[in-house]
C-alpha cells in the first residue's frame, strides 16, 4: 500500500515537473509526437484549427510603414510582411467606427446602419446586437476569444461590451481615443472621464503605463496562460498611432533629426507599434503558437495628414473616400501560407476577414448569412483570383449634400449630391462630397500655418461626379467621368442596388446621461433598463420600416432626422 502511494505520488510528481519545464518554443513539443514504445498508436487527430492573431492599428498611413519607402523604421513589419504575402489591393474604410464594424460583422455599414460617422461617446448606440460578430462564430467553432486594444463600437449598454459580443475576456478603451498613460478621454470641454477596462470592470490600478507596452504585453500574459492545443483568437487593436501624439522618449531621439514635430513624434510611436509587434511574434514561437498560427496586420484607415500621417502618393486622408482614406496597408504572415514571399494584387475587402477566417477555423459563413465579404483565403494563400470584383465604399445619406449635385447629373436615377463611393473592376465612382482631395508629400507640415498649402489642391470645387480607373491611375490624378458617361451611368446603377437594401442610418443625439461623472468618473454603460426596452423597439421598428419602406417616408424620415441631429453631425465633421 505504502509502496503503491510512493509509486503514485512521484508519479504525479514527474508530471509536476514535465510540465512547468516544458520548453514551450520547440515545435517539436507542440505537435503530437510518437508514442512511446509498446503502447497502441491512436488514429490520427485531424488538423487543429489555426490560432488567429488579428492586428489592427489606427490611423497608420499607407506611406507609413517600411516597405513602401517610409522615413519611418519599421523593421518587424517588414520582415513579417517579407516572408509573407503583402495585400497591395487591400480596402477599408475612412474611419475608426466603420472598418471597425465591418470587421466583426463581415457586413457592409448599410446593412447595420452605422453609414454616418461614428459612434460617439455619449450616443445611445453601438454595433446592432441582433449581429452575429466574429469572435461569436469563431467560440462557436470552440476557440478561446481575447480582446486587447481599442474597442469604438459602442457601449451605452451592458450587451454592447467586448465580453457581451464574443470575447472571452478585454483589456482596453471603449471610446476613440485616450491619453496613452493617463488614459483620459474627453468629448468636449468639461465632459471628461477615464477610459480603460477589463473585462467589465474599470481599470483604475493599470494607469500610467503606455498602451502600446500594456497591450503587447498582455497579449503575452494571454499567450503564457493558454495551451496552445486548443485554438486561439487574438484581435489587438492598437490605440497607436491615433492622437494624441505621444510616445516614450527613447524612440522619440532616434527621429531628433526630422524637421516636423508632428511627424517625429508620430514616427516615434509608429516604430514603439512595430516593436510591441515584434513582442508579440516572440511570443507566439516562445509559447508554442507559431508554427499553427495565421497572422494579419492591417491599418483601419488612412493616416491623418496634419497629425504626422502620410498617404503619398496616395490622393486624400482619414476621413475621405480617396484612396489615401480608403487604401489600406495589410498582410498576412503565417506557416501555413502556401506560396509565401509575395505580393498580392487580389481586391480584398475589410469585411472578408469574417468569411476567411470562419472558414479557417473549421466554421461555416455564407452569402446566406447575410455578409458581404467573402472568402479570400485561396487567393491569399495559393495565389488564386480573388471572388471579390466590387466594393461599396459607402452610401451616407447624411453627410452633407454636394452644392453642385443633383438627381438629373445622375441620369435621374441617383441624386450626386450624396456622398457615396463604390468600386467595381478597375473602375471607381465617387458622387457628392468625397473629403479633401489633396495630395500632400511627405514632411509638408513642418513650418504650419506657413508653407503647407504649397502642395496640389483639389482642382475643381464645382464637381460631384468623379470616376477613376484606378488600376491604371491608382493616384487619382485623371478625372474620366466626362470621356465614359456610360461606366458613370453602370457604377450609379449599382449605387441604386445597394441603396435599395440598405437599412435606416442610426445616429443618435447624445444623452447627458452618458457623462463620466455620473458613472463614478469613467466611461461606461449608462442606459437604464427602460431606456433599452425603448431603443429596442425603435431598432424593430426601423427593421420592419426598411424592408417595405417607400421613397416618400423615406425623403420624410431623412428629413426629420437631419434637423433633429444638425447640431451633433456638425461636430462630427471634425473627425
């Protein structure tokens, strides 16, 4: 008996110690070995789903990263995107909210009523709960869902949270942006209030450490706690490189030299991003969870120009639907890549990484669910032709109307003066107001208010119909809509068919309520419970309205809403 306890307890003893000596790096201990002599050989498991880390950063340029020329070091993106496959046809959006949304719904903004703008803080909104998001379908498929970074989808109600749509756990800031170590946010003089959360709780002990280190290394905290035999997704989404301008003065002196305050210290925190990266990727392969993983970088929008950013020699900037607003900067690294080393030129969609990555991870999302992305993982992966041909930029009713627009210049089947945009083969349309269209080189800001105008302005304010051929003219310098009036009137066509299955913009006015000093001087949820029963309803009634709506309600319901939420579009135009 004694001899038999003796026998068991070392046993476990060596156990003990087998694993809290397992070196997690070796890949030969990650994956399933042979068996040990004498024993039955199991069948073959299948292959394990691949772990997925999903990095997005904010407001980082399409000039702003080492492989396209930059100014800024950027090492570690380099060689990822070296020995993987660079995404140089790759799309998102114009700004935070909406590549943000697309992203976790796989749904274009139309279709969840987030066209306008994006969520402020103290707007009764967030991304529609009725949407299935990825993190959901990837736990569906029995992944363990982290999230660290910014959030930006809503969060005036308990159920709008990261923990409450698919993540398991959240480390991060629920607004647009923050201080980087105080981690403040305010919307407007006086309205004040902390901003960083984890899980469900407010993160009052985690101040003053800079995001960018905090983020990375959680990330790695999450990495060291989970075994890398069951599937794992990742999104880190960086705060950097969004305003404020801030970064550790260690890698603001690699940059003393750059002429442009704006620009230095901007470059600053786009090469602490990298190294954070580099953080990551090391512990990935310290923990075993490389060899099995994909990873995809990709920016959320274009870089703002007054802020540091750059888009040469892209034309325009965040916010805009040129293509330094809308040209994303993406790839993807990983082992499993069958043909690595590349460049792809396959159109690829922020909203297809819901459908790839579904169906990387054993799952299944169709046309049938309602998304407008698609798979593209054969394209990325082997090379093959991308399923995408077209993709709706965006239809926004609300932004305002273009003086020189109207329903006639758009052969009386679409009123110009709307903004919208949309892209189909090598054409791209844009009608109304696409945002300031210049192009600005690099370093141009340096002596504000002085020289920055010396750079190529937008040629004619009395336009509201532009059409590019944009794999022939990537930089939007040649305006061909007076010479192919037949490929204006084909891509206008198509605005109408996505318009007729888009669903009523959902920007509502901000609520007191929402203010941080009600909320113990934090940003949170702030809704009562009567207040959600009522935005239900009004969300089942914008629902029934939209699928049998008429265009008289629908002049009348646009109408009603612009001057009810005037005075907080105004403010929005400030983004």
């Amino acid at each position: 008996m004694a001899l038999h306890a003796l026998t068991g307890l070392s046993l476990v003893s060596l156990l003990s110690f087998g694993y809290l000596s397992w070196d997690w790096a070796k890949p030969s201990l990650v994956a399933d070995g042979p068996g040990e002599p004498g024993l039955e050989q199991p069948s073959a498991p299948p292959p394990q789903p691949p772990h997925i880390i999903f990095i997005l950063t904010d407001d980082q340029g399409y000039h702003d990263v080492g492989y396209h020329g930059s100014d800024i070091e950027t090492p570690t993106l380099d060689r990822l995107a070296a020995e993987g496959v660079k995404l140089e046809n790759y799309y998102i959006q114009p700004i935070c909210t909406p590549s943000r949304s697309q992203l976790l719904t796989g749904r274009y903004q139309i279709h969840t009523g987030l066209q306008h703008s994006i969520i402020r803080p103290r707007q009764p909104n967030c991304l529609p709960l009725d949407q299935v998001t990825l993190p959901q379908k990837l736990q569906e498929a029995g992944y363990s869902t982290h999230m660290v970074g910014k959030w930006h989808l809503g969060f005036y109600r308990k159920e709008c949270l990261p923990t409450r749509r698919g993540f398991d756990t959240f480390l991060g800031s629920l607004t647009g942006n923050v201080d980087y170590y105080t981690y403040d946010n305010c919307d407007g003089p006086g309205v004040c209030g902390f901003d960083l959360h984890e899980g469900e709780n407010v993160a009052w002990g985690l101040s003053g450490q800079y995001s960018t280190m905090l983020y990375a290394q959680r990330v790695s905290h999450i990495l060291a706690s989970h075994s890398p035999r069951r599937p794992l997704f990742l999104y880190v989404a960086f705060q950097a490189v969004h305003t404020p301008l801030q970064s550790p003065r260690e890698y603001l002196y690699r940059y003393r030299t750059m002429g442009n305050v704006a620009r230095r210290k901007y470059a600053a925190m786009v090469t602490c991003m990298d190294e954070a990266v580099r953080n990551i990727t090391s512990a990935l392969k310290r923990y075993g969870f490389y060899n099995n993983s994909v990873i995809i970088f990709s920016s959320d929008n274009g870089g703002q120009t007054f802020s540091g950013g750059s888009n040469w020699p892209l034309r325009g900037r965040k916010g805009t639907y040129w293509e330094g607003g809308v040209r994303g900067l993406g790839f993807v690294h990983s082992p499993l890549l069958k043909r690595k080393r590349r460049t792809s030129r396959a159109l690829v969609h922020i909203t297809d990484w819901y459908p790839t990555l579904v169906g990387l991870a054993g799952g299944t999302a169709s046309a049938a669910d309602g998304l407008d992305g698609y798979d593209v993982w054969p394209a990325i992966s082997e090379g093959r032709a991308s399923p995408r041909t077209e993709i709706l930029h965006n239809i926004d009713p609300l932004y305002n109307h273009a003086r020189h627009g109207s329903l006639e210049a758009g052969f009386g089947i679409w009123n110009t003066a709307v903004q919208a945009a949309i892209r189909v083969g090598e054409w791209k349309l844009l009608t109304g107001d696409p945002g300031y269209g210049d192009w600005i080189p690099p370093q141009t800001l340096a002596a504000f208010p002085g020289s920055w105008w010396n750079l190529e302005r937008m040629a004619s304010a009395r336009q509201a119909v532009w059409l590019f051929n944009i794999s022939a003219d990537p930089y939007e310098r040649e305006d061909l809509a007076g010479q192919r009036p037949d490929v204006v009137r084909a891509l206008l066509a198509r605005l109408v068919d996505y318009n007729r299955t888009a669903i009523p913009v959902r920007y509502p006015a901000e609520n007191p309520r929402a203010h941080p000093d009600f909320n113990g001087g934090a940003w949170g949820p702030w809704a009562s419970e009567e207040e959600e029963e009522e935005e239900e309803e009004e969300a089942g009634r914008a629902r029934s309205f939209s699928r049998g709506r008429r265009k008289k309600k629908c002049k009348i319901c646009k109408l009603r809403s612009f001057f009810r939420k005037l005075n907080t579009r105004l403010m929005s135009q400030r983004i």
